[in-house]
C-alpha cells in the first residue's frame, strides 16, 4: 500500500492478482466531496467569499428541492422559462460569435472578469 500525500487514501498496486500493476484508488465518498470543491476552488477562497459560495450552492439546492416538489402546471411553466432563458443565451452568444467572424472584428465587450480594486 502506497499513502497518496493530498487525499490521504490507500493507493493499492497490482490488487487484482492478476498481474495487473497499474494501481487504483479507493474512492470514498469524502474524498470525492473534496476532489469536487478543490476543483472549484474553494480550498484557496477568503472566508467571506467562501461562505457566500457555499450559501449560493445551498440556495440553489433548495431552489431545485422546491421545484421538485411543483405540480404539474407550474413546474411545467417553470422549465419552459428556464428553457427559454437557456436558448436566448446560447442564441446570444452564437450571434456575437458569428457576428465577429463575419465583420473580422472581435466584440467591443470585455470577456473578463472586472478587476478586484
């Protein structure tokens, strides 16, 4: 067994017996969890900016828990607004795409992120 020093999880090599000696993981459900947040990023985050992140992630779950529980009617309407508003932004960006390959030109909008003052 090979101790892996950044999730702390056994790293077992040539476990199958059958002369298989690449090695495998043994994923848990933690190491999971923490692979997906160090993927976003929120091991590096302040703590004020963290805690409105997690509460975002929170808050859209329970968003989805409620609609889950709609009637028919309403979260039919629901989904058709999500839907819409989804297609207008891919429309959105299709148009600015091919707005710019056709003019040669790149858009006047500023892709980035605002500067932190």
């Amino acid at each position: 067994m090979i101790k892996s020093s950044r999730y702390d999880v056994d790293v077992d090599v040539g476990a199958a017996g059958d002369g298989d000696h690449r090695g495998y993981v043994k994923h848990t459900t933690v190491m999971t969890m923490k692979m997906k947040t160090d993927m976003i990023s929120y091991d590096s985050m302040m703590s004020a900016k963290m805690v409105v992140s997690w509460a975002l992630i929170a808050g859209i779950m329970v968003i989805v828990a409620i609609v889950k529980k709609l009637p028919y009617p309403y979260r039919a309407i629901l989904d058709a607004g999500v839907c819409a508003g989804l297609s207008w932004g891919m429309g959105a960006t299709v148009f600015i795409y091919a707005k710019s390959v056709t003019t040669g030109k790149a858009p006047e909008i500023d892709p980035c992120l605002p500067q932190e003052p």
